[in-house]
C-alpha cells in the first residue's frame, strides 16, 4: 500500500470547501473501507489522501420514512437498512438485494453509499499485472475481450471494455425509480439514479457522473404501489457470500388482474445497473403469466453481445427475469 494522508472529515459544508482551490489531486472518500482498502491494498486505487466521512453520521446516517417516500443516508449501514422492518414491509426489493449483496460482517460495516461506488470484480482489473486494462490503464486495452470472460457482461459492454458492474443494492434502486442527492462544489444537487452510473464506450476508466469532490449524501425512493409488490433475485455460483452472474430487481402495480406498471432492473450481465424498459413495455396493460414473462426476458436481452465463455448468460438471464417476474405477481401485499 502506497503512503497517504489520513483526515476526519467535520462538516459537509467543510467537504465541500475543502475541494476548491489547492485540494489534493486524488482524494478517497471512506465509510466502511470494504472495497477502498482493498485495492489500495493491491494498488489499484492510489489516493493521496483517505477522508474519513463517518464523523457526518449525524446528518449522513439516517433512515426517514414517510407517506411520500423513504430517504436513505448515503452512510446507513447495509445491515440496517436490510433489517429495518419498515423496508421489508415497503420496499422489499431493496431490503432482499442488501441481504443477498454480502456476508453479514461485511453488510454491519459497509455504507449504502459505498456500496453503489464499489468497482468491478473483473480480474484484469484487480490483478495489476496485467496492464492491458482500460479502467485501470485507460489506453492500455482489454485483456478480457479475449480472455477468461465468465463473469463479464454481455449488455452495455463496449470494445474498450466488458467488466460488469457487481453491485444488488444499485438495482433494487433503478427498479423503484430511486433519485441520489449528491452534494458538491457547486452545492447539492438531485438526479435519477438511473444517470448515476455510466457505461464503459470510449473511456471505461470513467464510471460515474460524479465530479471531484462530489459527495452520495442519500437515497430518495418515492412511495408507489409497485414499490411493495417488488423482490430481487439473485443467481450465483454458491449460495454463501457470491456476486450474480445474473439478477433481476422487479417491480409491479397489478390491479384487475392487468400490470398497470413494471420496473425490471438486471444485474450480473451488465456494465452498469441496468433498466430493462422494452421488457417493461411488453407487459404493460397484460396479465402476467408464463409466457408474458418469458416475451419480457427475452426482450430483455436483445441487443446483448457474449463473448467466449459468458454465453450462458443469455439464457440465464432470460429465466431470471421470468422467474422475479411470475415471483412479483403472485406476492400477498
């Protein structure tokens, strides 16, 4: 691990002041340190200085619920929000896809907003020597396109790079119409969650919209009838501690036997957290049955692109998404 400066941060406000003139070239912010640690530890990540963002926890860690909607502390513990019965009963699709996201050690430190920000687990991209990585070495090319790609995506990717985005939480967001309040140098500002992340094209190293010194302050997920008739379900190798190879997030407004209203959001497959809206299309003013279901994660995938060793992907996919679908409509709410 590289030297680097260690500070506390005292205010938002501070933050933000701190990241006007003179600010370091490369400063980290850290909540529960899972994945920054880590790849300092590896030397992926090289920060010159690690902010400390856990004295904020005050104004930062808070669970607010209330008719129009729930806001969630960008520095709520995993473990906390998947716990809280009020998300279970109201947003479920958000309290299953913490649970499923990690091991229980690792869900009582990580912060929510740490966890949307974790980097992909490609192993090209944590094993530095391999150079030829494009979000870790931008120009440097993809080892992966042609290497050993199981895990990598088949939605989103680009020739510059395919590593997928690893997260749950992220999904469950997109499915409920999530918004994420940042605050910066400018001030604080609000945009669909679904604009947060971005996808690889020409400059995979580029992840996010977020600028420097950009703070996640919380998550804002509006009440709708769907949000209560959600779930997430997750496929992976091993039932303990694993990352998807393919999920789907699920919400659903049902009434009369008819979907007035579908969110499907995909992970394990993608580059980024990713809304399947031609598949919501299809259902729309349809019962959802078996072959509704089946019509919608097959329109999920189209457009997908496999590489050598990820194909599978496309057919497990496809029956996950049936699968949360036919899952969501037979909910009790």
């Amino acid at each position: 691990m590289r030297p680097f400066t260690y500070e506390r941060a005292t205010s938002v406000d501070a933050l933000r002041a701190r990241g006007g003139e003179g600010a370091k070239a490369n400063p980290a912010f850290v909540a529960g340190g899972t994945t920054l640690f880590d790849l300092m530890k590896l030397d992926v990540m090289q920060p010159d200085a690690v902010i400390d963002i856990n004295p904020l926890s005050n104004d930062l860690g808070r669970i607010q619920m209330s008719e129009s909607g729930l806001r969630l502390g960008a520095l709520v513990r995993m473990s906390e929000a998947a716990d809280d019965p009020r998300i279970k009963r109201n947003y479920p699709v958000l309290a299953q896809s913490l649970t499923l996201a990690a091991s229980a050690q690792i869900r009582n430190m990580a912060s929510l907003g740490g966890n949307v920000l974790q980097r992909t687990r490609c192993h090209y991209f944590r094993d530095t020597s391999w150079e030829n990585c494009n979000k870790r070495n931008p120009g440097s090319g993809c080892a992966a396109l042609d290497g050993m790609n199981r895990i990598h995506a088949v939605l989103g990717a680009s020739d510059k790079c395919i590593a997928t985005y690893p997260g749950d939480f992220a999904q469950g967001l997109i499915a409920l119409d999530a918004a994420v309040e940042i605050q910066g140098r400018a001030g604080k500002r609000t945009l669909a969650f679904e604009k947060l992340h971005r996808a690889p094209g020409e400059a995979p190293h580029v992840e996010t919209v977020l600028e420097a010194g950009d703070l996640i302050t919380a998550f804002l997920i509006p009440a709708t009838p769907a949000a209560k008739r959600s779930a997430y379900l997750k496929i992976r190798d091993r039932e303990s501690y694993e990352f998807a190879v393919a999920s789907a997030a699920v919400a659903l407004d049902i009434a009369n036997g008819s979907v007035r209203d579908a969110r499907i959001a995909l992970g394990g497959v993608a580059t980024k957290p990713w809304r399947a809206r031609e598949a919501e299309k299809v259902l729309i003013g349809k019962q959802l049955d078996e072959g509704s279901a089946r019509r919608a994660g097959e329109i999920a995938f189209e457009g997908a692109n496999p590489r050598e060793h990820n194909g599978y992907k496309l057919a497990l996919g496809r029956e996950t998404v049936a699968r949360a679908l036919l899952h969501v409509a037979q909910m009790e709410i």
